[in-house]
C-alpha cells in the first residue's frame, strides 16, 4: 500500500461581469515563454480513474532463490547536498505545537499553491510570501524550482503510483489574465477550468468528484455546496502517492504489543517485524534513532525518527532544523524493525500560523494580487480567507497509503558485519517523513502519538 495525498484549494471571490475564455492567444504565449517556446494549447492532463483495486505488488524473485539479483542487491541512497527547505520544518514545528495528537501535513502541497499565488501577487504582499516560503525574488527562479520538483513527480513506474494534480476553478463571470493562466498551465501544470459557482451544488459536486477521482477515492466529498456562495476562483492540487516497501514485513510477524501513549499509559496495537538491511543512525543531537525505509524503485521513501526516551519527541521537535544533517550520517546497517500498523487522518487551519510566520498582507484589505484576473476596481481586490489541508495514512505490512488536501480561499477584501544487527522499535510517540529521494522535497510530514485511533 501507499500514502496518498490531495493539496490545495485557492479560493478567489471577484465581482467581474466578463466570461472566461479558456484559450490562450499565441502573443500571449510568445510574451511569457519567448518567441522559439511551443506550447501546446491542447494539451490535457490526464486524471486517474478511481481504481480501487490498484496495488503496487510486492516484489516476486524470478529465480528459485528469495533474491532478486536485479533489484535486491543495491540500494543508490546518496547524502544531500542541500538542506530541506526551511519553511517546511518551521511550517511543522508551528502545526504540531497546537497539540501532542496525531498529526499530519504536506508541506509540498501548500508550498505549491503559495506558488501559484506567489504568481499574482505584488508589493509588500509578494515580499511577505517570498521571505517566509523562501521563494527567490525572481519568479523565474521559482518556476523552474517547482517545474523540475514537478517534473520528478509527473514520472511513472510500475514500482509504485505518484499522481500530482493541479486546477484552477474560474466562475464564469470572471476573466483570469492570460499571462497568469499560461504561466500557471506551463510550468505548474494547472489547468484553468469553467465552474458556475452561482449554482453551488453543480459546482460543490463537479469539485468533489474531481477531487475523489484524482485521490482514488479518499476524499470523496471535499466541499460542500454553501462553501461555493461567494466565490470566484479556486485553486486546488491534488497528490496521491501508492507503493510497497522495498522491504515488506512479513504479515505472520505481527504480534500485538504495548504502545506508550504516555510513560504510564500503554494501549496494545499491533506490530510489524522485519529484520534487513536498512541505511539507519543514531543521533545524539535529536536523542534519536533515524531509519530510512525505501519503497520499491528507491525514488521515495519513508525516514523514521523514534526518540530515545518515551517523552523525547519535543527534543526531536525542536531541533528539527538539524534533521538534514542527521540524516546525512545513515549508515547501511542491519536492522530489525518493529512499527505499529496505523492510520488516522488529520485536518489543520493555517491561517493564523502562516500570520505569525510573517504573511500577513495576504489575508489583509490591502492585500495584492492583481495578475489573477483583469479589470479589478478598488472595491474588487482579493485577500486571501482561509488555508485549510486535510490529510491521511495507512501503513501496513506491505507499504503506506496518504492523502491530504490544502483549501486557500481568497475573498474580495472587504556498514556493519552481517551478524550485527541495531533495533527499532518504535513503540512509543515517533515522527515520519515520506520524501523524493530525487529532489528532497517533503511529500508529507507526521506524527505517530495513538496508533489506535483511526
């Protein structure tokens, strides 16, 4: 199994009596791209069907041996050369502050839709976003960072499922400018599509099956129809990932067992066991063990990082700005590895975060996003409402499933010897992270603190 992910909802309420048209006129294209640039004005994305019974297999030798010389023998994890973004880390320390319950977030998923809105902004509210994401001044610095994350992204095997989606709904009597639109289409991948936003449960239920296709089902009903009163635009990108670990657990190895909720409350869950080589450290910083666990194809994989201590998390937490440099120090070593089966979802607002973060014009009157639709007056400009994500996992025997969704809304203003082995056991409150090994991006973070609760 896999996690699976949906980001992203933008929402924009403009008072503009125009209609939309959906293409973008060649000048348009030779403005932004440059006079050799092609661009194809019917290019479509394609948008998975649900398909329930998709499973990235488990890995079959094609010998009589349990070795499969092509596959098993080497594992091309390599150190960074550069640390995770910032803001990922600062976003997650700021959401798993609120509370000590599970959690989970994509940083990727809302970094991705401040992009897109990055595009529209101006002035001091494009300074604020730029200072906090981190986002180069030059926007071109920031399409091609977020084309190549993308790109990597966008490429298939039969190892595992990455599905990486991007809209941008218009009501109908709204203009988006071409620029913005061909920007958006050419190097995030974002389609523009029509929406009667006046007709809430048309639009309410077009979005959701969208949104249910697009996560294979996760998410089956994501707005609802009065959440469409008022609104103009809606930018949403949906990330659904699906794979099996290089390293399966056997399902006859797992065995109930105490989970420390807290150093004098346990509950029994169940257990997965598996011994193998694994790239593993221990930290002194964090007080931490750190076990990076590919799935099939080594692109992504899974680190886990289990503290010490049962009340060691807050450590880990607050020297997370030092986790890149921890993980540097894995070590190919064999290990055996006992993880809890769990699955929960969790939602969070980042509104008030993202204010205290330092972008505040956003969510202001006297917010600035002019380059996303033409013919604004005064009493028209846009501000951003809400930033909402939604997000959910499973991790089993044979891999992990998550998902998640991120809603912006914006609003008119008003190497050891074999026989060694190191032990895992993650038996008490630990965080994960699911990455592209490619560009280091973080997929999704989260916190184990109940693996009961669903």
């Amino acid at each position: 199994m896999t996690p699976s992910m949906w980001f992203l909802f933008f929402t924009v309420q403009i008072l503009l009596n125009v209609s939309v048209n959906g293409n973008i006129d060649p000048l348009t294209l030779e403005d932004v791209f440059g006079a050799t640039a092609k661009f194809s004005r019917s290019r479509t994305y394609a948008v998975h069907a649900y398909e329930p019974s998709v499973q990235a297999v488990a890995v079959t030798p094609d010998n009589a041996t349990l070795v499969d010389p092509d596959y098993w023998d080497s594992d091309d994890f390599q150190s960074a050369t550069f640390d995770y973004d910032k803001f990922d880390l600062t976003l997650t320390k700021r959401v798993f502050s609120i509370n000590d319950k599970n959690s989970l977030l994509s940083p990727l998923g809302l970094k991705l839709a401040l992009a897109i809105l990055y595009e529209a902004a101006t002035g001091p509210t494009k300074n604020e976003i730029a200072s906090v994401v981190g986002f180069d001044l030059d926007r071109k610095e920031v399409r091609r960072k977020f084309s190549t994350i993308i790109e990597s992204l966008k490429k298939e095997s039969p190892e595992y499922i990455l599905s990486l989606n991007s809209r941008i709904y218009v009501n109908k009597n709204a203009e988006p400018r071409q620029r913005f639109a061909a920007i958006a289409q050419e190097f995030y991948k974002t389609e523009l599509k029509n929406v009667n936003f006046f007709n809430p449960d048309v639009a309410a239920n077009e979005i959701n099956a969208w949104v249910s296709n697009t996560t294979y089902g996760n998410i089956p009903k994501l707005v609802e129809p009065d959440d469409m009163i008022g609104m103009v635009v809606l930018i949403l990108n949906t990330l659904y990932f699906k794979g099996s670990w290089r390293h399966q657990f056997p399902p006859n190895a797992t065995k109930p067992g105490p989970f420390y909720v807290t150093p004098k409350s346990q509950k029994t869950v169940q257990f997965m066991n598996v011994k193998d080589q694994f790239y593993f450290t221990e930290s002194a910083n964090l007080d931490a063990k750190i076990l990076r666990m590919p799935y099939r194809s080594n692109k992504y994989a899974m680190y886990i990082i289990v503290p010490n201590s049962l009340t060691g998390l807050p450590r880990v937490l607050n020297n997370l700005s030092d986790l890149r440099v921890e993980i540097n120090n894995l070590i190919e070593r064999l290990v055996d590895v006992t993880l809890p089966k769990f699955q929960f979802e969790h939602s969070s607002r980042s509104n008030a975060i993202l204010i205290q973060l330092g972008i505040r014009q956003a969510f202001e009157l006297t917010a600035s996003f002019p380059g996303i639709s033409r013919g604004q007056r005064l009493d028209e400009t846009l501000r951003v409402s809400n930033v909402l994500q939604t997000c959910g996992i499973e991790v089993n025997e044979v891999g992990s499933i998550a998902y998640a969704a991120t809603q912006v809304g914006i609003v008119n203003k008003f190497g050891e010897d074999s026989d060694v082995s190191f032990e895992v056991v993650a038996n008490r409150p630990f965080l994960f992270l699911i990455q592209d090994e490619l560009t280091r991006q973080l997929l999704f973070i989260g916190r184990v603190s109940d693996p009961t609760i669903v």
